[in-house]
C-alpha cells in the first residue's frame, strides 16, 4: 500500500478494509437460472479492483488500491436425459420452456418474459451477456441436433422472477412423433434469506422427477452467485427430470368370432409389445371376464419369437391372472418389436345373456434399467351375446322412398331408391334393394336408431314432413319389442325440386 505519512500498522487501515469489502459485494447484482439435471458446472473467472484515498483527523492520507479479487461464475445448465438417466443419441426437435403457471398453480399460464442477453458479450451496447448453450436467453429454447441435451435459462432478478411465492412451469417437450412424452416440472419459490433462496420442484405429469429414485418433490435452496461480469444476478436451481417413453408397453386383445350363444367356447388372444428402451421382465397380465364367462382350465398356451413357453393362469372368480416368470421382453430399438402372444379358452354359460360381453385385460412389467413399473390397458373385447333357438330379438323392416306429397308415407307412384345405405347404432351398415326396401333380423331388443347416409344417394335429400316433425331428421328412433318386427322408413326428395321450392 502507498502512503503519504503513517504505516500499515495504523488503527483504521483494518476499517478500511472492511469498507472495501462491503464497497464490493453491494456493487454485485443477483438472478437465477432455471435447469433440469444436475450437470457438469462450466465456470468463468471474474475480476475486481478497487481504489481508495482518506485522509483522518490527524491529517495522514492514505491512498492504495486492492488486488485483483477472483471469482468463479457457475454456469448452470439442465440437462435432458433419459428414462434411465441415459444421454440421448439425438435431440434435434426437443424444445425448453418456462411457463407462469395460471391461479390453479398447475396448468400452464404465459410465457415467462426473459430479459435478453447475447454470447459472445458487445460492450456498452445494454445487452447483458449470456451463457451457453441459450446465448440469448430465449424462452422456449429448441435444442439442436448436436447438441448433448443441455440447456439453461437465466431469471431476472430486477423483475421479480425470484419473489417468494414466484411458481414457474418448466416443460420439456418432445420432437412431434417421438417415443418420449411431454414433462412438466413446477417450481415454487418459497423463501430468501439474503443470497439464499429456496425453491419446491414438483412433478405435474403424474411421474417421478427422476425414475431411479422414485421421488415426485423435492425440496432446494438456491446460492446466488456474484456475476457483475454478466450482468444479471445468477442462481442454479437443480432438477434432476428424466423423461420416459409415453407408452412403455402395449396390449391388444383379440377373439376369434364376434357373436355367440350360452354353450359355445371362445379363444381369446393377448398381444404384449415392449415398446420401452429397455428390456421389460416380471410380466403380470390379468383379464376381467364379463357375466357368464367361464375360464376353460388348462387351455392358456403362450409363444414368443416362434416358441412356445410356460404360462401359468390362476382364476379368482372371474379375473384370470397369466404369469411368465422367466420371460424378459426385448428394449424396442426402432424396429418391429416381438410379441409375446398368449391364447386362452372360455365357455358361455347362460347367465352370459344378462352380461355385457365385454371383457378387459390389462399387462404389468418392469423396467430392468430403473427399475420402473410400466403398465397398459385395458384393453377391451366385446362379444354380442345371441338366445340361441330362443330368442327375443327383434327384427327392423325399412324402406327409403321418394315422397312426392311430403307426408312421410310412401305411395302408389312414389318410387323406392336403390343401393341407399343405412347405419344402425350397433354400427350394422345396410343397403337398400332395387325397390328401397331393407331389413335386419336378430337385432337385440331396445331402443334403436338408425341413420340415413345422403351421400349415398347423390341428387337427393330429405324430403320436409309437413305433419311430424320428428321425421325432418337424418336418424330416425325406434323401440323394439322382444320378439318384435318394427318399421324404420326415409323419405327423400330431388334436391333441384327441394331447392325450387
């Protein structure tokens, strides 16, 4: 240190220190920097120099300056990665967003509005500078095909963005197409204590922040940095969020036939795909049989890449339980995924008459990455139930016909309309005959409706009903006794003659 008179030794050098000191911390801002995994740190070096004069009462001056102080600026950047916590091989697509979220707390309100910054930093220009890999500090960030996953985004203090009781959403998504589903992580501040801040991340999509320690909240604490040199004040909030394919595994449910009656045995079939990217084993499938549905034991038989392998099948009541303790299927790789196939007999008592037919199955598995469990279903088979010889079925006759007079009513003269087709409610598609005519039997008691297809019948329309009013409509609503034969008639018109009226 220079002086003028005195020495270092001088009782007040230790208090100009300290001025110094609080000269150099107040000169430095604060902001935070919002990131989803924990990554390598890139730091920066930073530098201060300060230079002082006083004079005491005494008449001494003092006049000396400071080293140069050295800091390290932490970079926070987030990261995406895998179910398993893996790098992903390609992130072209992939995009980084902050949201505000709206009163409820979990849906997504506006964009955040960032400040902007710029890398690699234009002096004197009033743009603060950047970090990599979001140099301008946008929001939403898309991440490129080179790039290993990381991103960042910086919060401005000055603005707000670090208040308690501050709630952001951060959501990570998906290239359109992809495996992988959407992310939704809510941040909260929720305290400040001078450069400390602390934070509550919460997931919003139902699965953990990180697969492989199965926690959905956590709970964080913000450092902010110095960072003069940058120009907003920093502070590294540490998600740890992986994303996961949106369907990890599949189950389709097939039958061999459509419609049966009490006596009558049914196959069923349950299709099971890995669709994860990594090999899924401790398969569980269970199946939900309707009313009147009797498992045929010993009749479960399952195959896998043209073999045939052990299943076993336990029936409580009407749930049937398939185990294959020693099969692992196969991490999907982007190709035609095997299927591991599994066939089973039931038998139709007559209480299947006052069931739905239908029947659900569901699959369980577990991850051998993380250890996840993935599950889909149910997956859902329907069978129309049939009396048999004695049946209360009913049958529906109808016609479609150019009605002349418009009352509803075909007429000597008034001609039917061939190759019109009609929709029932049980999705039966019918076609009249060359005189219009057409008609279903075997159709289950009830009420039923049936629609009129105008595109079937090109040049015509609906003729308008000038005594119901109820017939002035496309579908037309029948109750049908059991046993019974009820009447489902269209009346159309020219559509010129319609049109010139």
């Amino acid at each position: 240190m220079n002086r003028l008179t005195p020495t270092q030794a001088h009782p007040l050098y230790s208090k100009f220190k300290t001025c110094i000191a609080a000269l150099l911390i107040s000169s430095l801002g604060v902001s935070a920097s919002i990131s989803a995994a924990q990554a390598q740190p890139k730091t920066a070096s930073i530098t201060n120099r300060a230079k002082f004069t006083y004079t005491d009462p005494s008449g001494y001056t003092f006049r000396s300056a400071t080293n140069q102080l050295q800091q390290s600026l932490i970079d926070p950047l987030g990261r995406i990665t895998g179910c398993a916590g893996e790098v992903l091989s390609n992130y072209s697509g992939f995009s980084v967003s902050v949201y505000e979220t709206d009163v409820s707390g979990i849906e997504l309100g506006a964009l955040v509005p960032l400040t902007r910054t710029e890398l690699p930093d234009v002096p004197n220009n009033g743009i603060s500078a950047g970090l990599d890999p979001n140099r301008q500090n946008s929001n939403p960030f898309f991440l490129s095909a080179s790039n290993d996953g990381r991103y960042n985004f910086l919060l401005d203090d000055a603005r707000g963005q670090l208040a308690i009781g501050k709630r952001y959403i951060l959501v990570i998504n998906p290239p359109q197409g992809s495996i992988y589903s959407q992310r939704r992580v809510r941040l909260t501040i929720t305290a400040r204590n001078g450069r400390q801040v602390s934070y509550t991340a919460t997931s919003l999509d139902g699965r953990p922040l990180n697969t492989t320690t199965g926690v959905s909240s956590i709970d964080g604490q913000l450092s902010i940095q110095d960072a003069e040199q940058v120009g907003l004040s920093l502070a590294a909030i540490d998600v740890d969020a992986s994303i996961c394919q949106a369907q990890a595994i599949q189950i389709i449910k097939t039958g061999d036939r459509a419609n049966a009656t009490p006596g009558d045995t049914i196959l069923y079939r349950l299709s099971i795909r890995n669709l994860a990217s990594a090999p899924v084993s401790n398969l569980t499938i269970t199946d939900l049989l309707p009313l009147g549905f009797r498992f045929r034991e010993n009749s479960a038989k399952a195959e896998f890449q043209d073999t045939s392998i052990p299943v076993t099948a336990t029936a409580n009541g009407s749930t049937i339980t398939f185990t294959l303790p020693n099969i692992t299927l196969p991490a999907n790789t982007g190709s035609q995924a095997p299927v591991l196939n599994i066939a089973y007999a039931a038998t139709l008592t007559p209480d299947a008459i006052r069931g739905t037919g239908q029947n659900r199955a569901l699959v369980q598995g577990t991850r051998s990455d993380n250890q996840d469990i993935v599950r889909d279903g149910p997956a859902l088979h329907r069978l129309r139930v049939r009396n048999g010889l004695l049946t209360d079925c009913g049958t529906i006759i109808g016609r479609v016909f150019e009605d002349k007079n418009f009352d509803g009513e075909q007429q000597p003269g008034e001609p039917g309309i061939p190759n019109a087709v009609v929709f029932l409610d049980d999705g039966n598609r019918i076609t009249t005959d060359q005189n219009g005519l057409f008609s279903v039997a075997n159709v289950l008691a009830g009420y039923r409706t049936g629609v009129l297809d105008l595109s079937s019948i090109p040049g015509y329309t609906l003729a308008p009903n000038q005594k119901f009013h109820e017939r002035n409509s496309q579908s037309r609503l029948v109750r049908l006794a059991p046993g019974g034969l009820v009447r489902m008639n269209f009346a159309v018109t020219p559509a010129l003659r319609e049109a010139g009226k």
